[in-house]
C-alpha cells in the first residue's frame, strides 16, 4: 500500500480498540487490537484489519521532508484521533484535523486554523520567549479535545484552538523532554466512559457560566460517545435555557426511555411540551413526577396553571369551534367536539 517507501517509526498510539502506527511523512496504520490476526490485509476495505490513512492532503509539507517531527503530531485526544501542523506562512499558523469514519478508511476535515497573531505573545517565531525557533509540538490533550502542548526554546504552554488563547505556561530547559503520562500508562486504553464523562463535566461547567451553548455541544459529544439518561436531562435543560422545546422533548423522552424514575426529567418535559402548546401532555408529565415527588412546589404549581390552562381551552372550545386562544405565550387553535 506504501509502495517502496521507507516506514518511518514516529509513533504508536492506541484509541478505541484500535492500534495506530504514525509516519508523520505520509499517515497511519491502524488495525484492530482486539483481533489476534493483527497484520491480516485483506482487499476489500470493508474486511481488512489493517488500513492505511493518509495524512490530509491540505498539509503544508511534502512528502518525505526532513524534519517533520518538529513540525507535526497525530495522537488520539478528547475521544478523537487528531493530527496538528505548525508551519511558517509569514508568522506561525496552527491547524488542527480531525479524522472521523475510521472503519472505512478515514477522513480528516480541518477543524481549526489559527495565526499567531490572534494569540497570546508566547506563541512567537522570531524570539519574546521563542528563540527564533517555531514552538514544536508536543502532544493534544487526552480529554480535551480543542487543547494541544507546545514548547519553545524557553516555555511550555497549551494552547487552546477553539478559544485562541493560550494557558498553562511554565518554564522549561532546552535538556528536558515532554511527554504526556495518562494511568494507567500505554498501551492500556482510556474507556469511552471517561471521555464521555470529560465532556459531560465540561458541559455542567459551561452551563453554570451560562455558555448554553457550549454545554449543549459538549453533552452531545458525550451521548455520542455513551448515551446517558443524566446527559440527555442536561442537555434538555440547556435546550430550554436557548428556547429550543423540540430539542428538549426529544431529550426528556431519550433520558425517560433508560431511566423512567427520574422525576426531573418528568418536570423538565412538561415545560417543554408546555412552550410547544401541548398542554395535555404537559399536565400528564406533572401527574407523573408528582407520583415520584408529591410535595414538590413547583410541579404542583404548574400542574395547577396548566389545568387552569387547559379549562379556558376546553371553554373556548364549547362555544365556539373555531376560537383560537392564547396558551404560553403560543397561539393554539382549540378542536371542535
């Protein structure tokens, strides 16, 4: 598949279940770690166990340049496998891509592409901390997904691409390596779980700041990674917090489906079919809750105002067929008997 190329060893790195073999000059080989034919090829690519990726074609360096390794690293990150180029193009510019349909071969689409100037001043290339040398480098995080390491000369710092700022910079001396330690150490794999979970915390941090939504990306990060009847509830409260009912219907009803005790989904839900003038059904998701929480105020208040709701409803209904009154805010034709 490579032809005559000679395999260069500028890495390994296991990601769900699949062993990932790095040439920064041309791509990847991955097979499956699970499956004891490791080096099985096969011609079909829906069969074969072992794949070859190429790197994107958008890279800035040919092929078979020297040097590489100071300008380029893949590695998996954030519940993605990752690759990230630092080159020249009158200032520094990073870019990050991220590969998705492993299975059938893979594909990178460019996530991010970020100058230096629209950084913070440690990211230089021509001396202020960086030596007239390129910061290199080093490793993407391994649960956050937008943030990768870099060095320089005289610091160490992470940058994060979704934001374009850069944090956690420390000193560091030109005789000291950096390398990323996760326990327990390769070649073990982080579970989906974990990253899953990541995303789920980062998600609860960006909707108690009222980035709602950011929280609402990272908690369908985490259900894509492991569904879960508290990110579903989560997710269907940011719904609501950006006016998005649907969305937080659909999500109530996901959460409900793995857990059907959780009473504030039962709450949220009735809000939500509340906003889309479903009222009766709103109501049945009040009586509902209230069987797993029979004091609880609020619900019993708004069990109250949805009846007293659905009674004016049922009035305008009775005289006149085609009456249309205002429930929630929201225009609702009432049904003729």
């Amino acid at each position: 598949m490579l032809g005559m190329h000679y395999w260069r060893a500028d890495g390994a790195f296991e990601f769900d279940g699949k062993l990932f073999w790095i040439d920064l000059s041309v791509g990847l080989i991955t097979w499956d770690v699970k499956n004891n034919d490791y080096f099985k090829c096969v011609e079909s690519d829906e069969t074969a166990v072992c794949r070859f990726i190429p790197l994107p074609k958008e890279r800035m360096k040919l092929f078979n340049t020297p040097g590489l390794e100071d300008e380029r690293r893949v590695g998996g990150g954030g519940g993605f496998v990752q690759f990230m180029e630092v080159f020249k193009e009158g200032h520094c510019v990073f870019k990050l891509w991220r590969l998705k349909d492993v299975e059938v071969g893979g594909e990178w689409s460019l996530k991010y592409k970020v100058s230096r100037e629209n950084v913070q001043r440690f990211l230089t290339c021509d001396g202020d901390g960086g030596g007239g040398k390129m910061p290199r480098p080093c490793f993407i995080h391994p649960f956050e997904a937008d943030v990768a390491h870099f060095e320089t000369r005289d610091y160490i710092f992470a940058l994060n691409f979704r934001t374009q700022k850069v944090g956690n910079v420390d000193v560091f001396t030109p005789h000291q390596y950096v390398l990323p330690f996760v326990l327990p150490k390769w070649p073990s794999p982080i579970p989906k779980r974990l990253y899953a979970a990541c995303a789920k915390e980062l998600g609860n941090e960006c909707f108690k700041s009222r980035d709602f939504t950011k929280a609402i990306e990272c908690y369908s990060k985490s259900i894509d990674l492991l569904p879960n009847t508290t990110t579903f509830a989560n997710r269907a409260m940011a719904y609501l917090k950006v006016n998005k009912y649907e969305e937080a219907e659909n999500d109530c009803t996901e959460s409900l489906k793995l857990n059907a005790n959780y009473f504030k989904v039962y709450w949220r839900r009735a809000l939500a079919r509340k906003e889309l003038g479903n009222l009766k059904g709103a109501l049945e998701d009040v009586e509902l809750g209230l069987k797993l929480e029979p004091e609880h105020g609020e619900v019993k208040k708004l069990g109250a105002e949805l009846k007293s709701m659905l009674e004016k409803v049922s009035s305008a209904a009775g005289s006149d067929s085609g009456t249309v009154v205002s429930a929630c805010g929201m225009d609702v034709k009432a049904e003729g008997k």
